[in-house]
C-alpha cells in the first residue's frame, strides 16, 4: 500500500461524508416546501485487487444519493377549498397546453395546492393546469347513487342485522345493539 492509495482513502470517505451533510442540509432547508422528498445516503465500499500478491492498496467508498418519489409526505389541513392531497400511489397530472395547440407539455406532480384562474381552470403555483375527468351531470348518474356525501356525525348507537356462516348452523342470524351510555 502506498502513502497515495492511503491518502486517496481517506479523501473518498471525507468526500463521501461532504456529500452526506449535503443531502443533509438540502433535506432541512427544503422540509416545509410543499411535494418534497426527502434523499438518504447510502456509502458503497470500493475494492481495488492487487492482482493476486501479497500486497494491500486501500480503496475507499462512495456515496450514493438516493430519493424515492413514491413515498407519502406529511398531509396537511388547509383553507383552500380546491386544495387536493394523494394518500397512497398516485400523482396529480398537469399539462402547459390549454388552448389546445397541440404543444402538450404533461408533467405529474404529487403537490396538490390549486387555485382556479381568470377562466376556472385549476392551476398550480407554477402555472400549469390539473387535468380530469369530465364532471357527470346529475341527471346521468346511475339510480341508488347518492345524490350528496355528508359530513360525518358521532353516533352514541349501533345496530346490526347480518348473517354469519357457523360449521353447524351455515345461515344463522344474529342482531346485535350496542348502546353507549
């Protein structure tokens, strides 16, 4: 081992630690901006042979940046009412084009804060505009489908009919009422 493979060792583990604080303090500086994922670090040792003799050359390591774009962020309450979040996979599609001039520029974006514009389209603060799905009129909606979602409301009561397939008895039915008091 020479005194340069020795040195060139030491070099690659204080720049593979450089790079560690980097990721580090990008992750702090960028942790309240909306969609941001975090990076993690992980070092990969190198491995230089020598060729079969007896001598020893030092190697070092390297640092590999990683960043997973399918992890979930922190999902905040806000006072906008055309603010939308994603729990789980997915991702929001926005495009540039929407006069329709053929210069579709579609990107996915996992930040849900829109505003509607000048001409009702939903935009993000960078300009471009959520796409969707046609809205179904009233009239078109299947029969039985809920007209309106309510708000949930705290029950003190539940009561239950159901059937319950037991070995002796295949259609039994049971009818339970909890009560709170």
């Amino acid at each position: 081992m020479s005194l340069g493979s020795a040195l060139q060792a030491g070099v690659s583990g204080l720049l593979a630690q450089a790079t560690r604080l980097a990721t580090i303090s990008d992750n702090l500086a960028n942790s309240s901006v909306v969609g941001f994922k975090r990076s993690d670090v992980d070092f990969t040792s190198l491995f230089v042979g020598t060729g079969g003799g007896s001598s020893f050359a030092a190697s070092g390591t390297i640092p590999n940046v990683r960043t997973d774009i399918s992890l979930n962020g922190t999902i905040t309450t806000s006072s906008g009412s055309t603010d939308l979040a994603i729990a789980g996979r997915g991702m929001f599609v926005v495009t540039s084009d929407v006069a329709g001039t053929g210069a579709n520029e579609f990107a996915l974006t996992r930040a849900g804060q829109f505003s509607p514009d000048a001409n009702g389209f939903l935009r993000n603060s960078a300009g471009f505009v959520l796409q969707a799905l046609p809205l179904i009129p009233m009239a078109a909606l299947p029969q039985g489908f809920p007209a309106a979602i309510h708000s949930a409301a705290c029950s003190r009561s539940i009561s239950m009919r159901s059937i319950i397939s037991a070995p002796p008895q295949p259609n039994w039915a049971c009818r339970a009422i909890c009560r709170r008091n």
